[in-house]
C-alpha cells in the first residue's frame, strides 16, 4: 500500500513537472517575495539511518542532503533569518533553512555541508538537553517499542508517538515516566541520538551558524499553563545569551505547538521572530511570531529510486506552500492572532 501511495505521488509530481505546475507554484512564491522556511531535524549517514530511534519522518540521509544543498546553492536565495526580508521580490524564490532540537548530527553532517555551500542556517535548541542521549521521549518510546516488539514496532510507531503527543503532560507522563533510562544498555537507545554539546555549539557560533530558542525542556506549550510556557522561554533565551554572548531573537515552538497565549508570552519575553510546524509561506502579511514552515524528511524529498529528486523537493516545499497560501489565502497575520487572542 504504501509502495503504491509513494508511486502514485510519484506519478503526479512527474505530471507538475512536464506541465509547468512546479514552475508556476515557484513563480508565484517569488513574485510575492515570500520566503519558503524549511524545517529539518536530523542528517544521519547510512549506520546513523539503520540505528537510530527518530521516526522516518524527521530524518533525511546525508547525501539525500548533500544534494539538497547543491540544489538550493545553485537554484534559489538563501537568506539569514535574523535578516530576511518578506516581500522583497529577488531573481530566484527565498528560502531559509532551520534545524530543531540541535542533534549532534546536525553538528557533524549537515552543517559543514550548509556552511561550505555558504548557506546561511539556523538552530533551535533545547538549553536544557544539550549533550544528551536520547533525551526526547519519542527516541526512548521507539527504543523501548522495538526493544519489546520488533516484529510489529515499525507499524505502530509513528502512531503511538502522536497519540501520546495528544495527551498532554500528565497522560504522556504515564507511559514514559517508566521507560528505563537511556544510560541502560538494555534498552535499544542508540548512542548517535545526542544532542549537541555546548563547546559545539559555540564552535558552530563562531562560525556563523544562527542559534535561537526552542524552549529549555521541549514541553509543547499548548498544552501547559502559562507560568510553565513563560519559565521555558524565559530560561532557554538567558541560557542562549549567557553561553553564546549574543542577542537571542528567534524561537521555535516545540511540536508546533503554540496558542494566542503563548504567542503573547513570546513578545512579551522580547522575541522578533518564532516558527511553527505549520505549511505555508512566510509574506510580509505574516504575523512574525507564527511563522510557517515546510517540514524536509527523507520521505518527502527523495524519489523511488533513492536519493535527491530536485522535483519531489519544488513539490514538498514549493507545490505544496503554494497550494497552502492558496488554502488559506494567506499565512495568519497579527491583526488576526490578536483578535483571536481577544475572542
């Protein structure tokens, strides 16, 4: 079934292509001067790919991404986030590149790869998992699924996750708070699942990769109160700006998830810009505290064969943000979040 899904799509991005369909949704994008933001997680060379306990979903291999790199130097405009510009109109459509929850691997396979294309990144960490193994639930409910059932882990997988997504803190709590620790060689944990180090992460500063907040813990904000979201934001942007010695102005929601409260905590906390898991283009309509972004996995960007395909990527992040904007009409302002927030 799923062969047939993934041939079918197939099919009907090659059709886009031969018909001009992914030429005009990249058209439309640039003449608005929209800038397209991609989300990536994780860059895991091919034992890192075998091994590791992050949902298929979140990762892309590494020459799957060194070819993505290629392919956004030669093709499109690259833009700094702490100086992009929405509704600039340039010769090639935008594009801006953030990495969340600072993985090594991000560390050691995708940014020396961004960094000698020139392709200006950003980071959002987690100020308070840095230097870990598996310190996201997710990678031990996968360890501790497989671990038990291998037969039938990779079915239910990716269900279980946003299931226990939905629950909240308290019902999510029931199920990991038993998980054994990840230092348990008993367990399946993966040892590639670490985050980046702090002496990482000011080597990377250094060389002029952008770090911004994606809270202290991870909690999905949503789904705590307001005192719990304002302390995570708070702490993480101190943390960010204590260890790196620089203004900290960006910030990621965790799992995308993000309310009129906690937008306000975010403005109020002193951050210009802050991104969500949402599709859709960044214009200069765009309320800047819920930026949309296009999430790249491995699925969504290669073709049947294996490896980059240059029109299943337009059709992931140009296609399909286009046919969002069109959805939609156009990413959610401020004037509209602040009425909601007023309702």
């Amino acid at each position: 079934m799923i062969g047939s899904r993934r041939l079918g799509q197939s099919l009907w991005v090659a059709f886009l292509r031969a018909s001009g369909g992914l030429w005009w949704a990249r058209r439309q994008l640039r003449r608005r001067g929209a800038i397209v933001v991609l989300m990536l997680h994780r860059v895991l060379d091919e034992a890192e790919w075998r091994q590791t306990n992050s949902v298929r979903g979140m990762a892309v291999r590494q020459r799957t991404f060194e070819d993505l790199a290629a392919y956004l130097a030669r093709r499109c405009k690259t833009v700094r986030l702490d100086a992009a510009e929405p509704g600039t109109v340039e010769r090639r459509v935008k594009i801006a590149i953030t990495f969340d929850d600072a993985w090594q691997d991000t560390y050691t396979n995708a940014l020396p790869v961004a960094l000698a294309r020139g392709l200006p990144t950003t980071v959002f960490v987690c100020t308070g998992l840095t230097g870990l193994i598996s310190p996201f639930w997710p990678e031990r409910v996968a360890a501790a699924l497989r671990a038990r059932r291998p037969a039938t882990a990779e079915t239910h997988l990716e269900p279980l996750i946003e299931y226990l997504k939905g629950l909240g803190p308290d019902g999510r709590a029931l199920w990991t708070d038993g998980l054994p620790p990840a230092e348990d060689d008993r367990t399946g944990v993966f040892e590639g699942d670490r985050t980046m180090t702090w002496e990482e992460i000011a080597e990377l500063d250094r060389a002029g990769v952008v770090f911004g907040s994606h809270t202290h813990t991870h909690p999905i904000l949503s789904q705590v109160g307001t005192g719990v979201a304002r302390r995570e934001i708070g702490e993480s942007r101190a943390v960010l700006e204590r260890k790196l010695g620089r203004h900290c102005s960006a910030f990621a929601y965790p799992n995308g998830g993000w309310s009129a409260e906690t937008r306000r905590v975010l403005a109020e906390e002193g951050f210009r810009l802050g991104f969500t898991t949402e599709r859709n283009a960044w214009t200069a309509e765009t309320d800047p505290l819920a930026i949309p972004r296009a999430n790249v996995c491995e699925e969504n960007i290669a073709g049947l064969r294996g490896g980059f395909s240059p029109a299943m990527f337009e059709y992931t992040a140009f296609w399909k943000v286009w046919q969002a904007m069109r959805t939609t009409g156009r990413p959610l302002a401020v004037k509209e979040v602040r009425e909601r927030a007023a309702a």
